[in-house]
C-alpha cells in the first residue's frame, strides 16, 4: 500500500474538476447531495439555536411575502438582462457548470431542482445563519462558498448583492418564504434561459 508523505505540502496537488468531463447524471447527483448535506447543516444550526424548522417555514398571511420575491426577482433579473450585453461572457463563465446541469433538463427538472437549491440555501443561509449574523456578513459567506465566481470580482460582488437582497427581503417581509421565492423565480428562469439557449445554438 502507498504511503502519502503528509509532511511535506508539495505533494499535495488541488486539480480544477474538468466538467467537460463530468456527465449530467453524475453532476445532478453531486448537486442534490450537496443541497441535501446544506439543508441537514441548516437544521442543525436551527437545533442549536433552539428553533424548529418548521417554525422558520411556517407559510406567511397575505400576499406581500410574495410580491417582495417576485419584486427582488425581477430586479435581478432584469438586471442581470444589462449586464449580460455589456459584460464579457468570459467574466460571468462558471466553468461551464450552469450549462452542463441545465442545458438538457426538462423543464420540470428545472423547476424542482430550482426550488430545490432555493429551499435549501435559505433555509441554511436566511433561516440559520442571518440569526447569528446580519444579512451583510451572511451575504459574505454565501458569496464565498459560491467559490467558481471567486475569480472574478463582478460576480462575487453580484452574488453578495442578490444574497443582501435576499437578506433584506427576510428582515422585512419576516417571512423566508420571500427569499425561498426570489432564489428560485431567479434560478428558474436563468435554467430556462440557459436550457432554451442551448437549443438555439445546435
């Protein structure tokens, strides 16, 4: 067996994953298990905080909640719209894995994985984390962990600004309904743009 000289750091080698590579089965697997690891971390920040979860989604009275996450959604969105013909689509590339995971879905699957990712992440980040922090440093920690924007700082500025949005929303409506709405109108529609773009391309 093949000993691993742990001492000495240069032999430790991090490698960029190739997502050419990667198949659509295997990167929707390695995403719904990540949203399912997410979600659990959540819950268990939640338990900590001696809060129950389903407490934090109880649904809200009223419409507002939803007209906020629609309202936010479509700022974003339309913003996004400007800068996409402004901005080079070398600075907003993701490595290519938006286009992998929604380039052949249904659009089913885009909707489910879409409130999927949206359920689970703010539940973590809104639901959990923003009750220790305010939406400012739990926007830097979203920010961060969506590490392939990293490179450039438009998109990591971007994310950090959708996720105060989000933040905001939260603090506001008293609901996180209203960022669970806004993520997945945002995601939902980006993964139909991306899905429907492709078609046109081939």
């Amino acid at each position: 067996m093949k000993k691993h000289d742990f001492k000495n750091w240069k032999n430790v080698r991090l490698r960029k994953a190739d997502v050419s590579k990667l198949d659509e089965r295997t990167l929707l697997a390695n995403v719904y298990l990540t949203q399912a690891l997410i979600l659990l971390f959540g819950c268990v920040l939640l338990w900590i905080q001696g809060r129950n979860v389903w407490d934090v989604l109880a649904f809200p009275d009223g419409w507002t909640p939803w007209l906020w996450g629609a309202c936010l959604a479509a700022i974003v969105l339309a913003a996004d719209g400007v800068l996409s013909r402004f901005v080079p689509e070398d600075v907003t590339d993701d490595g290519g894995i938006n286009d992998k995971l929604f380039g052949s879905l249904p659009v089913w699957h885009i909707a489910l994985l879409s409130f999927v990712v949206s359920a689970c992440e703010e539940v973590l980040f809104r639901g959990a984390v923003q009750h220790w922090l305010t939406p400012y440093w739990t926007s830097i920690l979203f920010a961060a962990l969506h590490f392939r924007y990293l490179r450039h700082w438009l998109m990591t500025g971007i994310v950090f600004s959708i996720s105060y949005g989000l933040g905001y929303a939260a603090v506001r409506t008293g609901t996180i309904w209203t960022p669970i709405a806004a993520h997945f109108i945002i995601d939902f529609v980006m993964g139909l743009i991306i899905r429907y773009r492709r078609n046109d391309r081939t």
